[in-house]
C-alpha cells in the first residue's frame, strides 16, 4: 500500500546534469566503500580457503571426494567429503521441505487472514523464534525433540519403511538421524522465511487484489491469482535466506545428529554428518594439519552455498518477467 | 522530555546494578559450591603450603579433561599467591600443544604425551637446547557406564567391551555377557553403543586400553578419532552420559565424574584379579601405580600396563600430563610455572583431587614429578 506509486512520477530534475556537493560525494565514496569492502571480505574468504585446502587436499591419502571417513590426523592422512556432503544436503532438503510450505502459510495467515489483533503478536512471535541461539535450539532438540520424535520414527518405520528411505534398521535407537535435523533446521528457519515472505506479500499492489475481488474472486482466489505471483520471487529468495542458513547450522546439528562415517539412505538411522557439524566436532583437537583439512571441507561448504544463492538468482531472474513485479 | 529520559537513565542504571549484583551473587553461589565438593579443610591447608612463586601472568591451555582440577588448583594458589594470575584454557589437547608450541603458553595440558615431532618443533621454543617434556600430573578412570534397568552389577572384560563397541555383539543377553554376569536378567533388546563424535583424549585412551587388553578383538588403529564403523555418537563426555542415561539399553564411556554427577550406574571390569574392579579414584592410582616410565631424559610420559591382573587395579585409566620445556622456559614466568607446579603434584594438590573423580598420582611417580619440576630451567 505504501509502494504505490504510478510509473511517470519521477522527481522533477532527474534528468538535469546533478549538482554535487561534499555530502554527495562522502556518501558515494562510503557506498562504493562498503560495495569494495565485501568484495574485498569474499575475496579474502575464497583465497584463505583455497590455499589452506589446497595443501590438505594434496596430502590426503584417498580421494577427497568418495572418501567417507574423516582421519586427517592419522598418518598417513586420510579423509573425505562424500557422507558430509550428502548430509548437508539432504537434512537441507528436508528442512526446505518441510518450511517453506508452513512458512508461507504462516506468512499469508499474518498478512492476508489473521485480523490484526492477532497479527500483529503472531509476528512478533516470529521474530522471537528468529531470536533463539542455535545452541538453545540444539538443547531443546537434544533433550526433548529427539525422544519424543521415537514415536513418530516407529510410526514411520512401521507404515512406510517399504518406501526405503524410512526403514529403520534398529528401531529401538534413539531418533538421532538427518530427519531429525531436518526437522530440527526446519523449526529454525521458519522464522527466516516467515518473515521475508510477509514482508513480500504486504507489497502486493492494493490495486491487483482488488482487481480480482472486483472479479468475483474469493479470498484464496485473490491470494492465488494476485499474491502468490507477484511474491513468487520474494518467496524463492527467503526460502534461499533460510537454506543458507540450514546448510551451514552447526552447534544445533552437532547436539543432535549422532554422527559417523555412514552414508545410508535410510534417514531415520542415526548416521551420517554435515560440514559444519564435522568441523566443529573435529577442530578443537586437530593438529594443524588437521584444521587445513577441515578448512578443506568448509571450502566444500562456501562453494555449495555458493552454487545454491546463483541458482537460485537464476530462477528469480528468469521468473521476474511472469511475476507480475514489473507492473 | 529532558526530565523523562533522566529518570529513564536513572531506571536503567538501576536495573544494571541489579543485574550485576545478581551476577555476582550467583558467582558466589557457584565458587561455594565447588569449594565444598572437594574436601572441605582442602583450600586452607593447601594455602598453608603453597609456595609462591614470584608475581607472574600464567597462561596454560589444553585438555578438557584437566579443567575440573585446574579450576581446583588455580583458585588455591591465587587464594594463597595474591598478586599471581594464573589462567587455563580448557581449549582441548591439540589447540594446547599447538598454542604451546607457538610459545604464547607458559605450559600445556595434554591428554598425551608430546609426538616425536612435536618433541622437534619444541627445541624451536625451548631456548638453551631445551625441549618440550611431559610430566604426569593428574589421573583418573574412565567410566563405561550403561543403562539397563533391573540390572546392577553388570560385570564386563576388555574382549566383550571390544566387541560391544565394534557391534560384533548386539544384544544384551549374548551368551559373552551371559557367562560374566550368571546370575543377571539381561534383557533381549539390542545394546546401543555410544561413543564421541568429537575427537578426544577420552576416546583415545579408550581404544588404547582396548587394543592394549583385548588386541585380537579390537582391530582399529588408536587415534582421538572413533575409528570403528557402528555405533552411535554424540559430541563430549556430557552428551554421551546425557545420551547413556536418557536410552534405554545403551552404553557409553566417559570420565567417572559424569557417572557420579548423573547417577549413571558403571561397568566392573573383570581384568582376571580376584575380584572384578569398580571405576574409582583408588583404583584408578593403583593402575597408574603399575606403569612405566617410557620417557627418555626428564621426560616422564607414562605406558600403563592394560593388560594388568593386579588386584584392585582398575585398567581403563587415563593419565594426563602438563608440558613444558625442561630448559630455557620463558625467563618472566619461568618461576611461577615452576611454583604452581610444584604445589599442583604435592600432596596436598594431589589429595583435593580424589572428590572430583580423579586419581591422585601415586606417591613413587610423584615424588618424581617434583624432582623433575624443581629442575626446570
């Protein structure tokens, strides 16, 4: 309601040769500044991380990329990426999977249905959740979530083991596996997407909505022909926000995750592991060659996230002209 | 306007002090508790002994398992040296070694002794041709605690727990266990076995007892790392209790004082004594008693004798060592690393220990100990 401005109404003397007085100029070298500054920080990052893993990565006796255990303070060295790397990326998964759905409908309840005196507490319930410590939520996963999802796992493992990967292999241990993480990252990055996606659908042109009220359309038809469209991009980067967040959460997975060398794709045994939470289990005991390698995983890690913010670039870009933001 | 952020100033400064004197007061609360967890008459004996060094910023760093007797320590001798700082960080054995090695710690605490490489990269921070050297100085047993209920003295030997932790035994009421523990109603359920996901000293003088005990069942190299395949894991000795206490039908190991702290029932391990041996304080000394010193010069790295049939001997032990230079320590703290020492490996550093669950050095290896301090240059 406050964006809505109509295309031609630009400032007067935009198009005059500007005057520039010391402010402006302060101010352009302090944006450019910042905009160099973290160019600068990534660069430093990247080349920090390459030539330490680089090093490790020469010296590791087995292939970095196959090898499931982590050794690297063994001689001779011997160390892999290959069940980290399917951890990181399946506990994402079903942290993506399970929160982005419930956060967009939390985020539509906020902005669409709720009446205000419901809002507006709702929200500010949110941003507290947003506000817990990772440390705080690996507690509570560690010491409550885990034997209370035992119920859930047997029910699984019971009802739909036939689907593979819900077949427990030892039914009476305890439900410290990747689907409880991913639930656990599920409940920590709803608050991320939450928000994001609320503060999308509330720029929804006043104007669309009541286009298509004016057509007939009930409240889930104009949230469905007007809001989602024009938020599908918002939607798609604060689900990217909280997938960052997800890949790289390290103390709540380190509480919770039983981890070891196993790749399995039965995701209620409790195996496996992810870069960050192999990296703080490792580091306090490593020698330095030992930090290099796990500099080496956390390499991995960056250009994951990495590969993960340009996809997801590519698909706002490419969804931008059907979104309807451009109206 | 002026006059309501005045009084708002006013209310928040209230509120400061009475955050910060809440702070203090729960500090208190804490330092009392720990005073009277170790003996009571301990502080203010101990501060009648102390020597004092001269006044000195001590840095120490390194193992976890230390930190309970450290906390001990350093607040006798600052009570007894006012003036004297010492500070420990509990940052693992690996960080301490390598801050140590970089010359920014007085000493080190490591879970184990000094690699003939890192013996190398010492002469490099150890001026006078001196090098790093360990010295034993604190011990203590490593508990294998279970939970089962209805059953109490479950009675296991290195061979069956080698194979408990390698998953070659899988239910509780295995015919192994059934002929150790005749007259207990094992349950048939399967055993879950937990060991530390993070890399530690425990796990490594774990494995060691068990390769050195049972070599034909433990096939795995040592290492911090958890090297066998199965099994579950969980990061520190506090997780691995919490893990052991909260699952029905596990198993797990850690220091004895987890055990005590949650009520966590312990394994006795039949080593072929008389009797099979409980985890304690005094059998954890009479085990440290039986080694060797395997260190050359006045290196006093210590090889424990896993395989021992001594009476009351409780093998699965661990010994920690402090690490310094025995020449050409820093000259600025050189005396006060040597006056903290000396009173962390006299009686009376040694016998507040026993409260915390660790092991008092035995008197012989003591005596040695200081000898070895009172040389350091």
């Amino acid at each position: 309601m406050d964006i809505v401005n109509s295309p031609g109404e630009h400032p007067p003397n935009s198009r005059q040769p500007a005057v520039t007085r010391l402010g402006d100029r302060v101010f352009l070298g302090m944006s450019r500044g910042s905009g160099i500054l973290l160019l600068v920080i990534m660069a430093a990052i990247a080349v920090f991380l390459t030539v330490r893993a680089i090093h490790a990565i020469s010296l590791d006796h087995s292939d970095f990329f196959t090898t499931f255990e982590w050794n690297a303070n063994l001689q001779p060295p011997s160390f892999g990426i290959a069940v980290l790397a399917y951890g990181t990326v399946v506990s994402s998964l079903i942290a993506m999977i399970i929160a982005v759905p419930v956060s967009v409908g939390i985020a539509l309840f906020i902005s669409h249905y709720a009446p205000r005196k419901l809002a507006t507490p709702l929200a500010y319930l949110v941003d507290l959740l947003a506000a817990v410590p990772s440390i705080v939520y690996g507690l509570w996963g560690g010491l409550y979530l885990v034997p209370h999802l035992q119920g859930l796992n047997l029910w699984l493992n019971e009802y739909l083991s036939w689907t593979g990967i819900f077949h427990k292999s030892d039914p009476s241990s305890a439900a410290r596996s990747l689907f409880t993480v991913g639930i656990l990252l599920a409940i920590m990055i709803v608050p991320i997407i939450t928000n994001v996606s609320r503060e999308v659908f509330r720029q929804v042109p006043k104007a669309h909505e009541e286009a298509a009220l004016a057509l007939g359309a009930t409240r889930w038809e104009v949230v469905r022909m007007s809001v989602l469209p024009f938020a599908r991009s918002g939607i798609i980067s604060a689900s990217m926000l909280g997938l960052g967040r997800a890949l790289g959460e390290t103390m709540a997975v380190a509480t919770v995750l039983s981890a070891s060398p196993v790749l399995s794709a039965r995701l209620l045994d409790p195996v496996g592991g992810t870069f960050a939470q192999n990296i703080a289990a490792k580091f306090a005991e490593a020698d330095n060659f030992g930090r290099d390698a796990l500099i080496a995983s956390g390499l991995v890690l960056f250009v994951i996230t990495l590969l993960v913010n340009g996809a997801a670039r590519l698909i706002i870009a490419r969804r931008k002209e059907y979104s309807g933001a451009n109206a | 306007m002026k006059l309501t952020r005045k009084t708002g100033l006013r209310s928040l400064a209230v509120g400061a002090i009475a955050v910060s004197s809440a702070l203090v007061l729960t500090a208190c609360g804490s330092d009392n508790n720990s005073g009277s967890s170790s003996p009571s008459g301990g502080s203010s004996n101990a501060a009648a002994s102390i020597k004092c060094g001269s006044k000195a910023n001590l840095l120490a760093s390194g193992s976890t398992a230390q930190k309970n007797a450290m906390d001990v320590w350093v607040k006798n001798y600052m009570q007894a040296c006012s003036g004297s700082q010492i500070n420990y960080k509990p940052t693992g054995s690996g960080a301490g070694v390598t801050e140590f090695l970089q010359g920014s710690t007085a000493f080190a605490g490591s879970d184990s002794a000094l690699k003939p490489d890192e013996v190398t990269k010492s002469k490099s921070v150890c001026k006078n041709g001196g090098q790093g050297i360990d010295l034993p100085m604190v011990g203590g047993p490593i508990a294998v605690g279970y939970n089962l209920p209805g059953v109490d003295n479950l009675v296991l030997d290195a061979p069956t727990l080698a194979k408990i932790f390698d998953s070659k035994i899988a239910k509780w009421d295995d015919p192994a266990i059934k002929k150790l523990n005749p007259s207990a109603k094992l349950p048939s359920s399967s055993i879950q076995a937990f060991h530390r996901s993070d890399e530690s000293g425990t796990t490594d003088n774990f494995t060691k007892y068990l390769k050195g005990a049972a070599a034909s069942d433990w096939s795995y190299s040592g290492g911090k790392a958890w090297q066998a395949k199965n099994g579950q894991s969980a990061p520190q000795s506090s997780g691995v209790a919490a893990q052991v206490k909260q699952t029905a039908g596990a198993i797990g190991y850690f220091e004895l004082s987890y055990a005590t702290a949650s009520n966590i029932p312990t394994v006795k391990i039949d080593t072929g004594a008389s009797a099979p041996v409980a985890a304690s304080s005094d059998a954890a000394s009479k085990m440290i008693a039986d080694a060797k010193v395997v260190g050359t010069g006045n290196d006093m790295a210590l090889k424990l004798n896993y395989a021992t049939k001594a009476d009351g001997a409780y093998p699965l032990t661990l010994v920690t060592y402090e690490i310094a230079c025995d020449k050409g320590n820093k000259p600025e703290t050189l005396d006060a690393t040597k006056a903290f020492l000396n009173y962390v490996a006299s009686d009376d550093g040694q016998k507040g220990l026993s409260g915390q669950g660790y092991a008092p050095l035995p008197t012989e290896i003591a005596t040695k100990v200081r000898s070895t301090i009172s040389s350091l240059s």
